[in-house]
C-alpha cells in the first residue's frame, strides 16, 4: 500500500512537470519572437544581449571592449545561445523555454501550498496571462530571465509561514545565490529580497529566533559570495574590473537613471521621485491591467481570509519590487514584468472558486485540462508580436537580412550600427564589433559618440547601418555612399522603422 502511495505520488509530481514544460514550451514559442515561429527577433535590446553576448567567445570583455550597460549574467547566457544557434535567436529560445518552465513551476509549488496538488490545471491560464501581456514585451528581457529566481523567494517566504517551518540552511543558500544572479543581470529588480528579508527579521527578534535570524545572514552571505565570486575572478582576470563597476554599477545609477543634478533642492527630489513612482503606476496598470486585476483581487482575498503573515511578506516585497524598479524615472513596459510573481497569487481565489473540488462550479478537473489548450489559439491573437510571425513577415524583405546578403559579398566586413541601437544586423551577418561603441544606447556613456564619429571619419568599418538616415549632418569625410534602404514590417502600434546601410566607397 505504501508503494503504490509512493507510485501515484511520483506519477503526479512527472505529471506536473509535464504540464509545467508544455506549458512553457507552447506559450514561448507562441509571444517569444526568439521562436521558430517568428521571422526574427528585432528586438534591440535582445540583439544587444546575443552581440555582446557572442562576442565573449571571441576574446572581447563586455564593458572594457564594448559598451553596454546590463550586468553580466545576461551576456554569459546569450554566449551559450550563441553556441547553440550563431545568427538566430533559437539558442536563446531554448533557454526561454526552460526558464519560463522553472518560472511556472515555482509557480505551482506556490499556488499549490494554498490550492493543492491540482494546483497545476491552472497553469495554461497563467502562462496565458503573462505571456501574452504587453509586458512581457517581445522576448529575452532581463525581467523574463529572472522570473524564477525572483518567484522563488516569493515561494519559500510564503511556504515557511503556511506549514510554519523555518526556512531551511540551503534555502537561504540559494536565495542568496539567486539574489546575486538577480543583481549581476539587472540591479532593480532586487527589490524583492528587502522586501523579504525585513519582515522577517522582525519576525524572528519578536519570536527570539536569534539563532535563525544569524543563520539567515550566513548563509545568504555565502549564497551572494558564491554568485558573485565568478565575475571578480572573470573581470580581474581579464583586467576589468574597473570597467565592470564604472558601467555597470556607477554610470547606470547616475547617467541611466534619471535622477536630478545636484543644484535641485531636496525637496524637489523628493517631489520628482514620488512623481516616478506614480507615473511607473500608471504605466504598469497601462501594459499589465490584467496582472493589476489579479493583485488586487488576490490582495483582498488574503485579507478577508485573514492571511495577515502572509500578506504582510506579499504586501512587503511587492512595494520594495516595485520601488527599486520604477524609482529610476524611465518606464519601458518591460519593467512591469519583474512584478509578474506577485500576480500569478491573484489567481488562488479563482481557483479556490473553480476547483475540482466544488462541485457546483467544477472548472478545474483532470476531464477539462486539455480543453485549455484553447488558450494556446487565444494566445496567438493576444500577443503583440505575431506582426513578425513568419506567416505575415518574409525574412528575406526585413532590413536584417536584405542588409546581410549585401555585406556577404564583402570578405571578413567590419560594421558599425550608427546612432541607434542594435537593429540586428549583427546578429545576421556573424561579425563581430570592431568598434567598442558598436551601436548607439539609451544611457549616454563618455566618449561613446566620439568613438562612432571617430570610425566613421576615419573610414575603419566596411559598412555602417543607420536609423532614419540620421548619418545626414555627421562629417563622413566622404568616405561612404548609401547602398540601400529597407523598412520593418508595420508593428502593433502602426509604427515602421527605416534603416540605411553605407559602404567603404573604396571596397566598392
């Protein structure tokens, strides 16, 4: 009797499993534009990351040899990817696919500790929601890769109240480890270990829990050293760590972040910064209404339940995230996405009402799983980004590709992407940047411009790709002539981007 307990046990946990996996892989390959579904990712931010990203294996440094300013956690994946898939983005697919399934299985660990076992059967509807959100944007951003570290803490606070266990010495090991991942990949998304880890210490001084309260610091401290000692060896091998902490830490907080100078009167910082905060409400409510509904819903629900402890964690760790996200002034609709683990627990009342185990509204049940699945069709209408599926984009009439048939004529061709982001041509051509400033960025790092004008004058790129033409005005020295032009598909908004590429005159 007691091997079957344990059979039917184990079968259940594959089960979930699978159903977490499917789940992920169906609704990545669905809104990701990594995906073999889409033509390609244009995203210039993705194409950033997989630059820089391959560019490592190569012999370059991020930040010493080319000019970036995200942490380096999110360059080493998108190197692997690069292993994996050189000039597409399916390497980064993969790794999606197997984030998002971490993600939605911490995901149902946690739903189940209030829903249980059949806490899986709402998984579908969960990676539907946050999937197809404007917020989850286009694929491949920083908040999507940090999901599950970021659920997990949710996960583990949540479950030491509910069965009322101390958190265990690897927990607080891998939450630590976790946290230093988090902060070597994008910084503002730490909010959530504050978030955490003040209430419970507070809880644990009022309880005497002295002894769990130094463990707690320990062992966290271990998990931070362990996830950070691999970038001083890397960078100080290399001889950059000076650039690592200038770009990354220094520069993004003063020159990024969008904080006002000095001679400003402390009271019209104060004033700004609540007026960021506000408007990162906003636009979170503007790219994410869906996850505000489940928030507030969920928030309720745990109130009238009574669900104090809990809450005070949720309540607590929500307004750290959100603070450290959107206290910066700028506000993608990206950035919502790092609150993503906070509206997946709006969905527990909802199950708790359509349970299998109710049978006057008997939704969720092993019989009507599948039906689910419908959501996977929802999906393909609900997300932002089916105007770059290969159904209605072409590959060969995106800028992308047209540009890269063209320096494919050109052996070992040198490029520089001029004053605008990455578009990608990198990324379809192979080359790798000879230019530290191999493309224009949204923080303004010294002598980045310079740099570029500099290439340009002095004729060291084959060819160079720009944004509206904006190459008119720049002195060229009359080195380069205007080889061709293309324009993106037409995007959600109505928006078409048009790209110009210039050629060396004396390689023509």
């Amino acid at each position: 009797m007691k091997n079957k307990s344990l059979t039917n046990n184990l079968s259940l946990n594959n089960t979930n499993l699978l159903f977490c996996l499917l789940s992920a892989f169906v609704f990545i390959t669905i809104c990701s534009k990594s995906s073999p579904l889409y033509s390609f990712n244009d995203w210039v931010d993705a194409n950033c990351y997989f630059t820089v990203g391959k560019s490592i294996f190569k012999g370059l440094v991020p930040y010493r040899d080319l000019f970036e300013q995200k942490g380096p956690v999110i360059y080493f994946i998108h190197a692997l990817a690069s292993l994996i898939s050189y000039r597409t983005f399916f390497g980064v697919y993969l790794f999606e696919v197997l984030i998002a399934f971490a993600f939605l299985y911490l995901v149902y660990k946690t739903l189940e500790l209030f829903c249980g076992k059949n806490a899986f059967y709402i998984i579908p509807l969960v990676a539907l929601i946050i999937y197809t959100s404007p917020a989850f944007c286009q694929g491949d951003s920083a908040e999507e890769l940090c999901l599950p570290l970021l659920m997990y803490t949710v996960y583990i606070a949540l479950k030491s109240v509910i069965q009322k266990n101390d958190i265990t010495n690897k927990e607080f090991l891998l939450t630590g480890i976790f946290a230093a991942c988090v902060f070597w990949t994008k910084f503002s998304l730490c909010g959530i270990y504050p978030g955490w880890f003040i209430p419970f210490a507070i809880y644990t001084l009022i309880n005497k829990k002295y002894d769990q309260l130094l463990k707690s610091i320990l062992f966290i401290g271990l998990g931070l050293l362990a996830g950070t000692l691999p970038w001083i060896i890397y960078f100080g091998f290399n001889h950059a760590l000076k650039d690592l902490f200038t770009v990354y830490i220094y520069e993004n907080i003063f020159f990024y972040a969008r904080f006002e100078s000095s001679h400003h009167s402390i009271l019209t910082k104060v004033v700004s910064r609540i007026l960021s905060l506000v408007a990162g409400f906003g636009k979170f409510c503007h790219t994410f209404p869906i996850g505000l509904l489940l928030l507030i819903t969920g928030g309720f629900y745990f109130y009238f339940r009574k669900w104090q402890k809990e809450l005070v964690y949720i309540v607590s760790m929500f307004l750290f995230a959100f603070f450290f996200i959107y206290i910066g002034g700028r506000r993608y609709a990206y950035y919502g996405l790092g609150l993503a683990p906070f509206v997946c627990l709006g969905f527990i009342p909802f199950f708790l009402v359509f349970s299998s185990d109710n049978e006057k509204y008997k939704l969720f049940s092993r019989k009507t799983c599948l039906l689910y699945f419908i959501f996977v069709f929802i999906g393909f209408f609900l997300t932002d980004n089916r105007y770059m599926m290969k159904l209605r984009a072409k590959q060969s009439k995106l800028p992308q590709y047209k540009f890269a048939k063209i320096i494919s004529q050109t052996p070992d061709a040198t490029l520089l992407n001029f004053d605008c982001l990455d578009m990608g041509l990198y990324t379809t051509t192979g080359i790798v940047p000879n230019c530290k400033a191999f493309c224009g960025l949204n923080i303004h790092m010294k002598g980045q411009e310079d740099l570029q004008q500099k290439y340009i004058r002095e004729g060291l790129c084959d060819y160079i790709v720009t944004f509206k033409n904006n190459l008119n005005g720049i002195d060229t020295n009359n080195l380069y002539v205007l080889v061709d032009r293309a324009e993106t598909p037409t995007d959600v908004e109505g928006d078409v981007n048009t790209y110009f590429l210039y050629k060396l005159k004396e390689r023509e």
